[in-house]
C-alpha cells in the first residue's frame, strides 16, 4: 500500500515568487490533475507516471481534458481541478447568489464579529437612474443608524454584564453581542468578503447561473470570475455562457404564478411550519437500523417493527445512540426520515440558515408585507420607534424603485426585512442544526427557528429526533434517556477540557 500526496493548495503569491525565481512554467494548472486522473481508468502506467507526462505535455492535457470531459461526456473528471477565489466587495444581496451552490466551500465576512463601516454597492440598475440619490441617501441613513445603535447597545451589554466586562479579554465578546443585534438595520447592499472554494465542475455550474441571471451584479461577478480562472485553466470550464434554462425558467414560472393566483389574498403564515414529513419516520428509521445489522429486506424489517412494542422500538433507537458523542453524527439511517419546513425569517437569519447545504432550499424574494424582526436588545434601550422609522423609509424606495428595477429593489431592505423558504432535509442533518443552532452560544434569531424546527420534529417523530438538542444540553438530554452521562475523552488539544467522564 503506498499513499502520494499529489498535490495541494498554495496561495498564488508563492508561486508567482517561484517563477520569477526559476522562470515561468506553464505545468503551473490543474488542468494537468484532472487530465491525469481521467486516464486512469484505461491507463494501466502509475499514476505518478500518467501526471508527469501530463505536466511534460500540457497543451496535450488540456486537449485530453476538452475530448474527456465534455465529447465523451465525463464531466466528474473536472472535479479534480479546484480553484480558491477571493471574492470582495459583493453586495450581501449578491452573496446570497454565490452562496445557493451547494458543493463550494465558503468562509464568508461576519456582520456580527467584523464592525461595520460605510462600505455599500450600488446597483448597477440604479446608477445611472433618477432613484440613485434616493438609494444612496436611505443606506447612509441606516449606516448612521447602525453606529448610533451600537453605540447605545454596546453601553447596555457592557452595564448589563459588568462582571464580565471587568475583565478586558472579554471585551470582544460583548462588543460581538452589542453589533449583532445593531446590523439588523443595515441593508442588503452592504459589501462583503467570501473566501470560496469551488471544483471545475462546480464553477462551470456557477458561471452558466451568472450569466443567466437577471441580476446585473451576479452577472458582473460571473464574468470575473471566469476570466480569473480562464488564464490559468481554458480547457476545464467551456460551457459557461447564459442558457435558456438558467434564463428563462423562473421568469416564465413568475409570469404564469401571476396569471393564476392573480385573485389570491396575500397571508402571512408563522414563522416555522412543518409541511410534510415520513409518515412512519419512527418505523423506517427503526427497519433501516435493522435492515443494516441483518440479512432481512426491507420489508421483513417494517413487518418486524410494526408488531413491536414501544418499549421494543426505543432499543433500537437507544442502542443505535449508545456511544455518541455531541460532536458525532448519526447513523446514516436517520436520513430515511424527511421533513419539509416554510420558514419565515429576518435577512439576518436567512445569512445563517442557507449555511446548511445537506438541504434543498428554495426562496421567495425578500417582501416588506412579512413584516420586521426587531431585536429585543433594541427595543431595550428604547430606539424601536426609530428603528421601524427606518424600515419604513427603506421601504418606501424600495416600491420606488421596484417599479422601475425590480431586481435591484431588494438592495435597500435590511437585515429585519424577512423572506419565506422551502426547506427539506432530513432527520440526520436536523440534528446538525440543533446541535449547532440551538447552542446557547449562537444568535438568537437562528436559535429560535432552529428551536421550532426541532421541537416540531419531535412531534411527529418522537424516537427519531429523541436525542436532538442544542450542544450545550447534549450531556443533560443523554442522561435524561440513558440514566447516565456519556463517555468522554478529552480531547488532547490545546485548551480542551474533559465534558463528562
């Protein structure tokens, strides 16, 4: 057995600085790791060799590349060549576009850690508008807004918690609390920073997307980027042009929905609402453990679980969760249980929410008829008035200016203003977002949605999400069901320390 490593990242400084060292050398791409691997499968040669003659031979590569991958219709092969982009100065409207790709990485700028200055994009659909000045004036307002609350909020978390403001290393923390709860009256056209990592396949994906959509700034984003990655890799990212599909679908769905529902009231429904789930999620989950663990089929197992008693169906759930850990997935049985959620939730939340890709996640547009989160923090130190005062002017240029761009509309809504989503996932990564969400460390507005889902789960499949919790009442919960707390090594990291022994 021999493992090689092949390759890695490295930041492109370096190897600048490398050629001007040695010279430039045209080897310097992925194309030649997605080529060499994609021989692999009818090249019987080493795979050390199959990569050296492609680095000999890199023109050659990129053919391979080009016959590979899209005449012979190999399109994974492209999945070897991955690219790191440093994104900035995107709007957090436009980022939410970016982020909709499920298998790209992204560390993103946080607007609850980073304090925020006057930094903001102007729709390209406004600039040379009559609206612009209107647009511009309504984002320095909320800009001014956001200062003059954090001000106040930061004097009320500093009083609030004076015993920890006593001591200066926790001064970040509670500056932390004071700017999350202040940027939920900052707009969508605010910029931000991502730090992304995307496959070639994935960018293909992306770029086509951009360049269909009929948002001005996605496009602009769409056609960097591809000139940014064509330079280096021409042969692994062809079809990056807008298509009809990209284009047309979801217009022509907008146009048809307004014909039918013409006549519809609009209604504002809760704020979580559990709209479809496995039926029996407790029983599949339950045959699927013991499907795993036996020689039965699938339907042996349902006939088994069905005749058991409840007492029965807990012992599988209880020893299949025997020795886990608050940082340990579930069996990958637990994702034979669905549920599908409407969420209605602030910009801010949804910018937590969309973080959870093992999902499918569709959205509505951004709408002022489903009113405001307003932090309680705010209303705490009396600026509510002024804050809905805000709302309400952005509001106003917004119906300004989605009568003549409504794509660019939604820039001047903020961080309070909500949208309704689809959300369908499974049992498994419901449990994630408990665990992550639902921890007392997080923010609030995610924990309450993260709150309901769970506790609505939990009714309609008791044993499934049984252990599901928030991470800090993961001891107290396992204790509850297992008469004692789970067995924990700490972990030998600097600054770790033993949970339960």
């Amino acid at each position: 057995m021999k493992v090689h490593l092949a390759g890695y990242n490295v930041d492109t400084a370096v190897l600048k600085e490398m050629q001007d060292m040695v010279g430039k050398r045209d080897d310097l791409t992925p194309e030649v790791l997605s080529a060499s691997y994609a021989r692999i499968s009818r090249d019987p040669r080493p795979i050390e060799e199959i990569r050296r003659d492609a680095r000999r031979e890199v023109e050659k590569s990129r053919r391979s590349n080009s016959t590979i991958i899209f005449k012979m219709g190999h399109h994974s092969v492209a999945e070897h060549a991955v690219f790191n982009l440093d994104i900035v100065g995107v709007s957090r409207y436009c980022m939410e576009e970016l982020e909709k790709f499920r298998l790209c990485s992204y560390t993103e700028k946080s607007q609850r850690y980073i304090t925020l200055d006057k930094d903001y994009v102007i729709p390209q659909e406004l600039q040379d508008s009559a609206l612009a000045p209107e647009f511009v004036y309504m984002v320095e307002r909320q800009n001014r807004a956001y200062q003059e609350f954090y001000a106040d909020l930061k004097r009320q978390v500093f009083k609030k918690h004076a015993d920890l403001a006593a001591d200066p290393k926790n001064h970040n923390l509670l500056e932390g609390w004071a700017k999350e709860d202040a940027r939920y009256v900052t707009a969508l056209a605010t910029q931000s920073q991502v730090g992304m990592t995307v496959n070639a396949r994935n960018l293909e994906l992306l770029l086509r997307r951009f360049a269909s959509s009929g948002l001005a700034e996605a496009q602009a984003l769409g056609r960097l980027i591809y000139e940014t990655v064509a330079k280096v890799a021409p042969s692994i990212v062809l079809f990056h042009e807008a298509n009809d599909r990209d284009r047309l679908t979801y217009p022509g769905l907008r146009d048809l929905a307004d014909r039918l529902i013409k006549q519809q009231p609009f209604q504002v429904s809760g704020t979580v609402k559990i709209m479809d789930h496995s039926r029996n999620g407790d029983l599949m989950v339950a045959a699927a453990l013991l499907h795993t663990s036996s020689g039965l089929d699938l339907a042996a197992c349902l006939k088994m679980v069905k005749k058991m008693s409840l007492a029965k169906r807990k012992e599988i759930f209880k020893t299949a969760l025997a020795h886990l850990q608050f940082y340990d997935s579930l069996p990958r049985e637990f994702e034979y249980a669905g549920l599908l959620f409407e969420i209605t939730l602030s910009a801010a939340c949804f910018g937590q929410l969309k973080r959870h890709r093992m999902s499918s996640l569709t959205v509505q547009d951004y709408d002022p008829r489903l009113g405001l989160t307003i932090p309680a923090a705010i209303v705490a130190i009396g600026r509510r008035a002024d804050f809905i005062r805000i709302a309400r002017q952005s509001e106003d240029i917004y119906r300004k200016i989605y009568k003549e761009a409504p794509m660019a509309a939604p820039y001047v809504l903020t961080n309070a203003h909500r949208r309704r989503v689809l959300m369908c996932l499974n049992a498994r990564e419901l449990y994630h977002i408990s665990r992550l969400r639902e921890d007392k460390h997080a923010q609030w507005d995610i924990q309450n949605v993260a709150r309901r889902m769970r506790e609505q789960a939990q009714a309609v499949m008791p044993l499934v999400m049984g252990l599901a919790c928030g991470k800090d009442r993961y001891n107290q919960m396992y204790k509850k069901i297992y008469g004692r707390l789970p067995k924990v090594v700490a972990a030998e990291l600097p600054g770790a320390r033993k949970i339960s022994v």
